[in-house]
C-alpha cells in the first residue's frame, strides 16, 4: 500500500455527506439518492462501461488483486458494500476459494445495497456463485458487532448521507484485524485534472443523460465527487473513526484511488 499525499483544497463541512441539488437533510439524501439509483439500474452497467472507456474494470480487479491475502482465506466473512449490479463483488469472487466438500467451508461474500432494483439486476450474475445478496442501508448495517473480516465499497460510499456514520458502521461490524478498502472518484490536478475536469463536468453529464435517460444522475456524479473529501481529509475521517494506518493508493493518474485502513 503507498500513502500519496495531494495539495488539494478539501471540504471540513461538520457533516459531510451526500447532498443532491436542493436536498439538505440527510434523510431526504439517503431517499433521493435511493430513488435515482433505481431509476438509473435498467441502463447502468452500460452507461458506466461506455463513460469510463471500460477503464472501470480495470479498478474493480487490480482492488481484488491487492485484497488476495484476505479473500485467499476461506473463514473471512467479506462484505461488498453498496454493491450496485454486483461487478465488484463478482471480481472478489473470483478471487476466494470453492467449497471442496467436507473439508473446505467457504463463507459467502455479502453483497448489499440499498437500491433494490440495482439487487434485481446483481442477482443473475451471481446465479451459481457463492453470494448472498442482501438489501440493506449502508448506514444501519444488519450485522452483528465485530463479525465481517472486510469490508469492501466500490464508487459507493461517496453516496452515503454521512461519511463519518458510514465509517463508524464499518468500524462497528468489522472484527479486530479487519480491513475497509473503499475505491472511490477522486479529483486530480495539473493538466489531468484540467482535462478531467473538462470530460467530468461537460461531457459526461450530456452522454450520461442520453444513455441513462434521466437528467439527474450523472449531473449528481460530478457534483457528489467535487463534495467527496480529498484523500488527506478522508484518511482524517477514517483515523478519527478508529482505523488505524490509513492510506490511498491513486489509480489512473489520480483519477480514482484505493482507500485502505485496518481495525486495531
């Protein structure tokens, strides 16, 4: 894991969270985000694969990759978090051993989200797979304490209508030892960001309202990015939440990053 420092401006709003044009009560968020998730699910997977030049399976795996030596292991209770149609799940599958008879009990992956029409349209993919699906708010989590071994969520905590209580429920389920890894946007600088910032905030939001057909989605995504905390104010966040050793690994020149943090 590398620790990256960027000289980035980042937000210190008391409460950071989600926050949808117009909405400023965290419970109106977490419902409005919810609703545009499920109008969205149909179209997606394509409008993600199209929009990211399928750039975005290349981050799913390589935050598989670096999560081996906890999904190797088959006891490990693993929890996909806010799972959306289940590609990041299906990466980590891939990765964690099969049942082989008496001898070997692999435990399930725990896929959960709380769009359930996005869970509609996971459940096909993970047919014949060990993974149990689960509808269930990232914010009140239905698990018992200190019971998951790790905790992954992939461009999903960016929409919790509170970073810090979504922190301190993964702090709450993890056990002693186990590990959050959050892939999630980013804001680069310099000519990257110039240029994705170009793309982010002009092109995407037109191509993204023709392939998904509602206007309001991928006018949200630039604007749920520019709130999401920059990764010095995140990896406060997630000490403050009782992690310890936090780090970012930047994917793609920054534009996306690995978020890692361990449960003393």
């Amino acid at each position: 894991m590398s620790l990256v420092a960027i000289e980035q401006s980042s937000s210190h709003d008391p409460t950071p969270g989600a926050r949808p044009t117009g909405v400023s009560d965290p419970a109106a968020a977490a419902q409005s985000i919810q609703q545009m998730f499920d109008t969205i699910a149909p179209r997606y997977d394509l409008a993600n694969h199209l929009l990211s030049a399928g750039i975005d399976r290349i981050w799913w795996h390589r935050t598989a990759r670096a999560l081996r030596p906890i999904l190797a292991r088959p006891e490990a209770v693993v929890l996909d978090l806010c799972c959306g149609t289940g590609d990041m799940t299906l990466a980590l599958d891939k990765l964690r051993p099969t049942n082989n008879g008496e001898r070997t009990t692999v435990n399930p992956i725990l896929a959960v989200d709380f769009s359930r029409k996005m869970l509609a349209l996971a459940q096909p993919k993970f047919a014949g797979r060990n993974i149990r699906a689960i509808e269930a708010d990232a914010l009140h989590l239905p698990f018992a304490d200190s019971s998951i071994d790790l905790v992954t969520c992939a461009f999903g905590f960016r929409n919790l209508a509170s970073y810090p209580d979504g922190l301190a429920e993964l702090h709450r389920v993890l056990r002693s030892s186990g590990q959050i890894a959050i892939l999630d946007f980013n804001q680069p600088t310099g000519l990257v960001g110039a240029l994705y910032s170009l793309y982010f905030k002009g092109v995407l939001p037109l191509l993204g309202r023709l392939i998904s057909r509602d206007p309001r989605a991928y006018t949200y995504l630039p604007e749920s990015v520019a709130r999401f905390p920059r990764p010095p104010r995140m990896m406060e966040l997630i000490a403050a939440a009782g992690f310890a050793a936090p780090t970012w690994t930047p994917y793609t020149f920054g534009v996306a990053g690995l978020y890692r943090a361990i449960k003393p």
